[in-house]
C-alpha cells in the first residue's frame, strides 16, 4: 500500500507534468504562428520591371584613347541614384565582354552604390565660408561612386586605361543625368589614392572636362 | 705708278688677310647663337619602392621597367651632352612631392615621367589637364604646372613628331597628373605600352630591350631637337 503523502505527491507531479506540456505545446504554437507570419511578410508577387530607355554610354576605346557615345535601351529606375547605377552597370558589363574595346573585369556588380548629393561650390567663394564647404545654388549635384574592392583590384594597370576609366563614367553619368556636375571615388566606402596606381581617386572630377575633352 | 716687288706682295697679303676676315665674320654671323649654359632634362621613372606600379603579362614589375628605360634614355642623353637628373636611380620609393621638389629644384627645360601599360599600343603621351595660368612669384603647389601647360603641349607636340616619324604608334591625352601637376617645368608623362602591328597583332612587349632601345633612341633625338628648338627666340 503506496503511503498517502507519496500518492500526493505522485498526483502533484502528473499535474505538473500535464501543465509543463499544456505550456510547451502553447509556445511551439506561438512560433510556429511567427514562422508563418514572418514568411507573409515576403513578397509575393515580381517586383515591377521598369520601361526600357534609351541612355548614352561613352564607351571608352584603348586604341584610339577616345570615348564614343553608344545609345543603349535598358529598363532605368525612377529613382536618380538607382539611374545611374543601372547604366553605370550596363557601362561596366560592356567593358567585361569578351570583345571590349576597353576590357575592365567586374562587370555591373562592381559599382556598389551611387550617392547624388547636392554639389559643393567649386568657385573661389567656396573657401571663404570657413570649413564646410557652399553649396552651390545652380541645382548641380556631386555623385559620389563607392565601387567595389574587386573591381579595383581586376582593373589594368596604366595611365590610358584607368584615365579612360575614370573619364568614361564621368561622361555617362553627365550624359543622363545631366545635374551630375561633379563625381568622387570610394572604393569598398573608403577614400582610394588611385584606380589601379595611375588615376587620382582623391580628387573630384568634373564632369565639364569629359564633355571639353579633346 | 711702279710698286715694287716687295710692296706688291705686302698688298696682297694684305688683302688675302682681310679677305680671311671678312669670311671669319661671316662664318660666325650665321652660325646659330651659342647654347643656353644648361639644358638639363629630368627623367622620372615613375613608381619604386612598395609602390610597384602595374604587373605586366610577364610577371615584371612597371617599377623595374620604368626603371630600365630610365636609365636607357638617361645614357643616350649623355652621350649628346644634355645633363640629365633623375629622380631615382635603384628601387626606391620617391613620393610625388619629393620628385617635383627634385624636377623644380633642376630648373629643367623638359621633364619626362615614364610609365609603362600592358593595356593599348605603341606610346601614349600625357600632358597635365590644368587651364593654362599666367607665371606669378609663388605658384601654388598642386598646380604649378599650370604656367607650364602650353610649353608642356609644345614639348608634347615636339615627341609626337618624332615618334609619329620613327613609325611608333601615340596616342595623346590630357589628364589629371599627381606629381607632374608641381611641376614648374615642360612636362610630359610617356607610358610605353606594347608594339602592335595594325591588325592588332603583339610585336613587342614594353620591357623588351630592343623595343625600349628604339623608343629612348627617338625620344633622346626628339629632346636634342627640343633644345636646338628652345634656343630660338
């Protein structure tokens, strides 16, 4: 005969128990809920494709140190930043062809970002606001390229080739987006001394001086 | 009247001496006006040290071709008399402030920058992108050049020919130059990039002997003309 204080404490334990499962069951319940609520948040249809457009590319060329305007359709964002990625990237996947007539690995993932920022004065007035720099009030806009490590780490080495690069871009993003009046280098979000040992990264390039160019 | 024997001999020594005078002057009337007392050209072999500068196809280093066509051209100038300086002569590393320091400290009537590419053909010539700017007292630093920018695209135009008519193929262009941007002298960057036939083909790659021998022999006989240029008013 099982003595009545263990049949209690037998019984207070099979409740225990009962109550530990009841709460397990519960919790798993309640992440199998946010399991599934996480998995609406997804998106469930294609993300819109734009229009395609027309943009001009000034596609470099090694033999003759020149660049040429190729027009190109190819969908183009709304959004300016997003713009000058898409056709800084169809610029970069031509130069990752096989038949490049400026042949850059990398391709359109070598640009990571492009930032429009409003323009900084690049007059003489600009150094007399003290440390930061004015802005201008023509509506012009900076652009500011992070391109990827990879991209410069791929790129030829050589005075023509990073020049026509770094002038090439310039040039195509003031060909669409005719604001961009100045553009700055980072390479991986960091301020690079140069392309591949050759073209200055440090400074800002004005796109005026691709469009003069001889 | 009878001149005598003695005096008619007199007479034309005398004549045939001022004959000998007047011809003497003449010579040196026409004879071109005497050389600058110093016609030094800077070479820079650009990179060195750390910086290594581009690989090439053949695992050399642009430092130690740069370096080589440096010392190439550096003999053949000597050999024609022109006092060359270099702005550095082993595998050191020189910062860009420190070979315009040595180029503007020259006072050199032309200053070559040389690189080398395993990208394009023949040779590219670079000259600094600056507007062309009036001499003053002080010029600044990062653009000293800018005074210098129209005898650089002389100087430019001047190694053009001479490449052009050596059959080299050149390429021009203007670009933003650290370094050669300090510089207060006529500047031009060369970068030797392989020999190609027309159809492409490679010859050549730029640290091949025979191929840098040909491009310095041009770029020295083109230097010595810009000198004989430089004289003239």
């Amino acid at each position: 005969m099982i003595p009545r204080h263990q049949a209690v404490l037998l019984c207070i334990l099979l409740l225990a128990s009962l109550v530990m499962a009841g709460i397990l069951f519960h919790m798993r319940d309640r992440a199998h809920q946010r399991l599934l609520a996480g998995q609406d948040s997804a998106p469930t249809k294609a993300p819109e494709v734009a229009a395609p457009e027309q943009a001009t590319l000034l596609v470099a060329s090694d033999d003759d140190n020149s660049l040429r305007a190729q027009l190109q359709s190819l969908p183009l964002p709304a959004d300016p930043g997003a713009r000058a990625r898409a056709v800084l990237g169809k610029l970069l996947d031509l130069y990752a062809a096989p038949d490049a007539t400026h042949p850059v690995p990398g391709g359109a993932a070598s640009v990571a970002q492009v930032f429009l920022l409003p323009a900084p004065n690049s007059g003489p007035g600009a150094s007399k606001t003290g440390g930061t720099p004015a802005q201008n009030d023509t509506g012009d806009e900076l652009a500011v390229i992070n391109l990827k490590g990879s991209f410069v780490a791929g790129h030829p080495s050589g005075l023509e080739t990073e020049t026509l690069t770094v002038l090439s871009i310039c040039g195509t993003l003031h060909a669409n987006l005719p604001r961009v009046a100045q553009v700055r280098f980072l390479v991986d979000g960091e301020v690079r001394p140069s392309l591949a040992g050759h073209a200055d990264l440090t400074r800002t390039y004005l796109t005026a001086d691709t469009v003069t160019r001889p | 009247m009878h001149w005598s024997r003695r005096e008619f001999r007199a007479v034309c020594l005398a004549v045939i001496a001022a004959g000998l005078c007047v011809t003497a002057c003449g010579v040196r009337a026409q004879a071109p006006p005497a050389p600058p007392a110093r016609f030094v050209v800077v070479i820079d072999a650009a990179h060195g040290g750390d910086d290594t500068g581009g690989h090439l196809s053949d695992g050399q280093y642009e430092k130690a071709v740069t370096l080589a066509l440096s010392v190439r051209l550096r003999s053949l100038l000597a050999a024609r008399g022109i006092q060359v300086v270099t702005t550095r002569e082993a595998d050191q590393s020189v910062s860009m402030d420190q070979r315009a320091m040595i180029a503007n400290r020259a006072s050199a009537q032309a200053c070559i920058s040389l690189h080398v590419a395993e990208t394009g053909s023949g040779v590219h010539l670079f000259v600094s992108n600056l507007a062309p700017a009036a001499a003053t007292r002080f010029m600044p630093w990062k653009t000293a050049q800018a005074a210098w920018v129209t005898r650089s695209l002389a100087l430019t135009g001047a190694l053009n020919s001479a490449l052009t008519h050596a059959g080299t193929s050149v390429t021009l262009g203007r670009a933003p130059l650290p370094g050669i941007d300090s510089m207060s002298c006529p500047a031009v960057a060369i970068e030797l990039a392989p020999e190609r036939t027309a159809d492409r083909k490679l010859t050549a790659e730029p640290d091949n002997a025979d191929y840098q021998a040909q491009v310095a022999g041009v770029l020295a006989a083109a230097l010595l003309e810009w000198r004989t240029e430089g004289r003239q008013p």
